[in-house]
C-alpha cells in the first residue's frame, strides 16, 4: 500500500515541478481562479462523486470511492463530511465546515476541518471555489484561488467517454494543466489512477 501512496507522491511531485504548479501566485495570466456568477445553495447539497484531483497531501490515503456530502447548517455555513475506501479497504472520514465567504455568488468559502493544522479556524481566506457547474448540477469543478487544489465532483460515480471529453476540456478552459488532475476510481467510473489528459 505504501509503495502505491509514495508512487502517486512522486508522481504528482514530478509534474509539479515539471509544470510550475508549486510556484507562488496564480498561473493563469496573473488571473486567480473565477467563481461561477451565482450558486444555488439548496441544489449543491447532498452527495458528490470526486471523479478526478489534483491530488493533496490529505488525501494520498484514500484509494478509491471519494464522496463529499455537504448539508446546509445555516446561511452562512455548510456542514462537509468527506469520505473514502482507503488502500487496505477501510474507511476514511472527516467532517468539516464550509463557511461562505462571498454572499453575491456563494460560490467562494472558506472549508475547514478542526482536526487540520492550519486548517481548523471557522473563517479564513477562501479556499474553495466553484468555477465551473453544469446547468442541471450534475458536475461541477472547484478549486482555491491559486488552482493549487483542484476537484472534478460528480452525483454519479459512472463518467463515460464522452463526459471525460466535457470534464478535460473545461478543466483546460478554467486555467488547469489536464495533466495534473489525476482521476479518482469509482464505481462505473475510472478503473485506475492516471493523469487527465491520458484520458
């Protein structure tokens, strides 16, 4: 298990390097990553299949079947809890808040975990944007400013051909390196793990 986990750390160290994404400040044209115009709340709860990452320190262990499931607490806040099937079967699980940073889209928040250093004040800068929501809010793309973090979410773990055509060339046109979004496995999704653009 470890030797897959220090594999997909290498690689992902590779391309980063070999890509830039580790240099500070945003990487396209100076511009940072765009929230969509205005996001439905009440639409966006509920389960999202990560179906494609730039993938995280935090998240090296999860293996396959990443779910994020987001229900609303109050205006202003968003219970998250994220879930996996890690690389000896187990589940992994944490529970967080999205707290929205931006009342004109609500498309930009700030998500914390108070079990992460650094990462467990209730307000902070953002760090989580929607860029991209396809008009019937069965997938979206979200990321930080910097597009150092990245997530293709899907409602249905099945992606076929055809939308992993949509998913890489929106990925492309919302400022990311296909390359360096690596697809997660999901049932009737992707069988392995493997660059974006391999796809």
């Amino acid at each position: 298990m470890w030797r897959i986990v220090r594999a997909i750390a290498a690689i992902t160290a590779a391309l980063a390097a070999s890509t830039g994404i580790a240099s500070a400040g945003p990487v396209v044209g100076g511009q940072p990553l765009q929230p969509i115009a205005a996001l439905d709340v009440q639409r966006y709860l509920g389960d999202w299949n990560q179906v494609a990452a730039v993938p995280q320190p935090y998240n090296l262990d999860c293996a396959r079947d990443t779910v994020a499931n987001y229900q609303l607490i109050d205006a202003s806040n968003i219970r998250v809890e994220n879930s996996c099937t890690t690389w000896t079967g187990a589940t992994n699980r944490i529970v967080g808040n999205a707290r929205v940073n931006d009342p004109a889209s609500r498309a930009q928040l700030h998500v914390s975990f108070p079990q992460v250093p650094f990462q467990n004040a209730l307000d902070g800068p953002t760090n989580y944007i929607v860029t991209f929501i396809a008009d019937d809010y069965s997938w979206a793309v979200v990321g930080d400013p910097l597009r150092l973090s990245g997530f293709v979410l899907s409602r249905s773990p099945a992606v076929d051909a055809a939308q992993w055509l949509e998913i890489r060339a929106v990925v492309a046109e919302r400022g990311y390196d296909p390359c360096l979004l690596l697809t997660s496995p999901t049932p009737g999704g992707a069988a392995d793990i493997r660059p974006l653009c391999t796809i």
